[in-house]
C-alpha cells in the first residue's frame, strides 16, 4: 500500500507533537523541562515520521502501535510546560499548545483519512 489509513484524531496529534518538537528547544530552560526528555519525545516523533515517509508498508502498523506512547508523552511534555511558572499564553501558542490549536479536548468525529504525505 503506498498510502496510509489513519484516524483523523492521531492525525492532529502527530501534527501537534511534531510543532511542539519544532518549537520546544528555546523554552526547554525557560520551563524547566528535563534535557532529556525532551529529546527522548523528540527522538519518538522523528521516528514515526522517518517510518511513515520512508517506508510505506510498514508504516500504517508503525503509527498505530506507536500513538498511544506518543499520546501519553505529549501529554505528561504539555502538563510540564503548563505547571511551570514561567509558562505563558504566547509560549503556549508559540507551541501549539493553547486553545487555538484544539489539543485539550478535541471533539473531532472519528474518521479516518486518506493520506500519502503527513505535509
């Protein structure tokens, strides 16, 4: 199969978790977050996205067997950068964080997509 199948909730994860990458690193400090850690969420979305872009067939089990880590790392990152004290709405928006992005509740149907390129 040279596309994938995914639901459109993980969709919208892996396009939030992949701009919180993009724009964690200058913050890291500012928040307090671990070094490492962040590396480590890092180092998961760029292997999703390195399976995904790379290898078609193998992709589609990938992502699925690979969201409910990058779920829940999301989450614990968002919940880290949210209690620090220097957290701000324009951090928060600058990682797409904050409401405009929809990432605290989505109330998306469950569908699923059809896609062959995540960009």
């Amino acid at each position: 199969m040279g596309s994938l199948y995914k639901k459109n909730d993980d969709l919208i994860l892996l396009r939030q978790a992949v701009r919180l990458c993009q724009g964690i690193e200058p913050y890291i400090d500012v928040l307090g977050l671990n070094w490492n850690e962040v590396r480590n969420f890092k180092d998961e979305i760029q292997a999703i996205m390195y399976v995904t872009e790379n290898f078609k067939s193998l992709a589609n089990s990938f992502f699925i067997s690979n969201m409910g880590t990058v779920r829940r790392s999301m989450r614990l990152l968002v919940q880290q950068c949210e209690t620090s004290a220097n957290y701000t709405p324009e951090i928060g928006k600058a990682l797409g964080i904050e409401k405009d992005t929809g990432y605290h509740a989505p109330s998306y149907p469950d569908l699923t997509v059809y896609l062959s390129n995540l960009n």
